[in-house]
C-alpha cells in the first residue's frame, strides 16, 4: 500500500475515534503530537474538545507562548492549569521514574476539570513509536484511563510529521523539545533556581542561532556547571562564536561550561522487557 495513503487511513481513523469519546479533554504542550493530535480535533469535533496546557517551572515561556498562540490559530479551545510537581519530593528528587510524578499530577488536574465540566474523556499525544519504549508517564495514563488515539490507530512519528505538513502545521518538523528537569542528571535535585538557569542559557544558545541542542545542569560541590551539546549539523558553527557564546552561559551563573565534542545525540530508548 503506498505510505500515505495507509498515514490517510489512520486520520480516517482518527477522525473517527475522536467523534467517538467526544468531548474530551487534550493535554496539549505544543510539540509534534500534541499539536497535531489538538489540531485534527479542532476540525473533526471543533467545540467538543479543549486543549490543556501544564504549566510549571520546568516549561519555559517562549515555549508556553508558542504554544498558546498556536492552539489559537488551530480555532482551538485553550485553557492553562497550574501543577504542583514541585511540591512533589518524589518529583524533586529526581529519580528514574520523575516523569511518572508529573503526568500524575497532570492527570489529576484534568481529571477534575474533566468530570466537573462533563467532557466524556481526557486524551494524550503518544504515538505508535511511544509505545515500543519504557515511559514512566505511560504507568500515569492507564491509572486515569487516559485515552491515547495516535497509538491507538496505529500513527508513528514520521507519519504525525508527513501529515503535520500537509495540514501546514508549523511543528511537522519542529525538534523535539521535553521539559527542562530532563536536562538534569537523575539524582540531582530539581530547584526552580536551576531550572531559571537552564531557560536562560537555552535562550541564549537560541539566540546564537542554534536549533537542535541541550544545556546539560550538572552540579559540583554545590557549583553549577553546563554541559553543551549541539547537533553536529550545526557544530560547525562554534568556529565562529563558541568562545562568545560560553562566555554568555558563564554570565547566566555557570562556574564552568564544556561542550561536548560529540554533539548532541539523541536518548537511547529502553525496549519495553519482553517475556
């Protein structure tokens, strides 16, 4: 079968489950699945579905702004809810499985908006590929019996992508982009002060023009340092403004900044254990 007409299969089918569990609530962020996932369901279902965006310190402004005015051009219902993760020492600690602690948390959150307003489900963005890799979030979801309709018809990354620019959305190639703790070590505490800090060298290496990257937070007998990693697409830009550029990240509080010779590389997934 030729690939998009099997990726226009499963928006068919898309379509469909959606009409299905109408209303609902979507947890919205802004990133490739979540905006398209938001942006097929403002068309199928249009005012049955509400886009739910987190907000905490761990989701920097530029990306929260993005993301509003993006759900705001999909003719999107948009709503912001505050989460407490950071009150959370299960979330704060750092541990493996923090990400479990936030979607909790988030799930909570719109579970209670979901039965107080009488919207029928709560729906997310994981996709087919999400599912052949260990998500602590994913544990949080089945609790809330959280709807997961891209994994469910089958929708892969690529595809969300393919299709993303058919419909012209401006994430279909957008890198991804999770939240800022992921930019600490497990074991390392989460403190809103270094998370400020990771948004502000972010913004800055973004600034320099760089769009593929991470500022790693590391910390050295209570001394912050940076880890700067950049896509190797783009190391060759460092040529020019890397000695700059450090010297920027040392004025946002960094005793030390390294960049890593290899680049940036994408996480090495765990496979889900199989029997």
């Amino acid at each position: 079968m030729d690939p998009s007409a099997k990726a226009n299969g499963k928006l068919r089918a898309l379509r469909d489950l959606l009409r299905a569990h109408a209303p609902l609530v979507i947890a919205y962020s802004g990133g490739v699945d979540s905006a398209f996932l938001l942006a097929v369901a403002a068309e199928t279902i249009g005012a049955d579905c509400l886009g739910v965006i987190a907000d905490s310190p761990s989701l920097p402004r530029q990306a929260l702004a993005e993301a509003l005015q993006l759900a705001r051009e999909l003719g999107a219902g948009i709503e912001i809810v505050s989460t407490g993760e950071m009150a959370d020492p299960n979330y704060t600690t750092n541990p493996v499985n923090r990400c479990y602690f936030c979607k909790a948390e988030l799930f909570t959150k719109l579970d209670g908006l979901a039965r107080e307003r009488g919207f029928r489900a709560i729906a997310y963005g994981e996709n087919a590929d999400d599912g052949e890799q260990v998500r602590p979030g994913r544990k949080a979801a089945a609790q809330f019996q959280v709807l997961a309709p891209l994994k469910d018809v089958g929708l892969t990354k690529s595809e969300i992508r393919a299709l993303s620019r058919i419909m012209q959305l401006p994430t279909a190639d957008a890198p991804a982009q999770p939240c800022l703790s992921s930019r600490i070590p497990h074991g390392t505490p989460v403190t809103p002060a270094a998370l400020a800090m990771i948004e502000r060298a972010e913004a800055i290496v973004r600034d320099f023009g760089f769009r593929v990257f991470r500022v790693r937070h590391h910390v050295c007998a209570t001394r912050p340092q940076a880890r700067l990693e950049i896509s190797p697409d783009e190391m060759a830009n460092l040529e020019t403004v890397g000695e700059t550029l450090i010297g920027a990240l040392r004025r946002v509080g960094y005793d030390d900044v390294q960049i890593d010779p290899r680049g940036y590389r994408l996480p090495i997934t765990q496979p889900i254990p199989r029997d």
